[in-house]
C-alpha cells in the first residue's frame, strides 16, 4: 500500500499509524512495550498508531527506531542530486586517482591483442 498523494494529512498521518500499529503487532509488542523502548508515554504511542494529528515526529521516529524501520524513513523525502551548476563546476576538473602509481607504469596492464595471438 502507498501514500497516495490525494489523501489528507490526517488520512495519511491515519495510514502511517496503521501500518506502525502493524509492524508492531508482527513483533508481537505491545503498545506498552513500544512505548518503554521507545522512551515515550503510552498514550503517545496509542495516539500515533491512531494517526492523531497532535504528536511530535521525534515520537513517530523513536517508534520506527524500536521496530526496526529507521532506515527506512529516507524514503519519505529522497536525496536529491547534485544541481546542474554542481554538474557543469565538475566537468571541467579531472577525477582525483584511487593510487599513487601513475596508470603507464602498472605491471598489469595488457598488451594489445591482434590476430594469430595464443590465447
């Protein structure tokens, strides 16, 4: 299921609260026990898998640390690339090499191949 676009904030806030109280239950906690590893009031956790619109995300986020979902949060707002102007400042400049050696003088590199060559 995705957050879809034309929802409400409480209808979302309602979604995201459902799908806590979900994972929740798959780790078969309860709200109690959320609530002491998350460092929060029962009543906040039983307001946020009710997507009340009165709480705080640092709530929302101690409860996605407990279940596991943390790491997952980046899909909320997704990293933006480098900017056009970033783009064109980098093209000009060449890319810092991974090795000191300079790659003429590497013992690997292959001789050109022509045809009669053994394999």
């Amino acid at each position: 299921m995705q957050v879809e676009t034309l929802l409400t904030d409480d209808q979302v806030l309602q979604q995201l609260g459902e799908r806590l109280a979900r994972h929740r239950l798959a780790r078969n906690l309860t709200q109690e026990q959320v609530a002491v590893q998350a460092g929060l009031g029962l009543r906040t956790v039983q307001r946020l898998e009710l997507g009340a619109a009165g709480t705080q995300l640092s709530g929302f986020i101690r409860i996605c640390r407990v279940l596991g979902l943390l790491d997952r949060l980046g899909n909320l707002v997704p990293d933006t690339g480098p900017s056009p102007m970033a783009q064109l400042r980098r093209q000009g400049r060449p890319r810092g090499r991974a090795s000191g050696r300079p790659a003429a003088t590497s013992p690997s590199a292959p001789k050109p191949w022509s045809w009669g060559d053994a394999p």
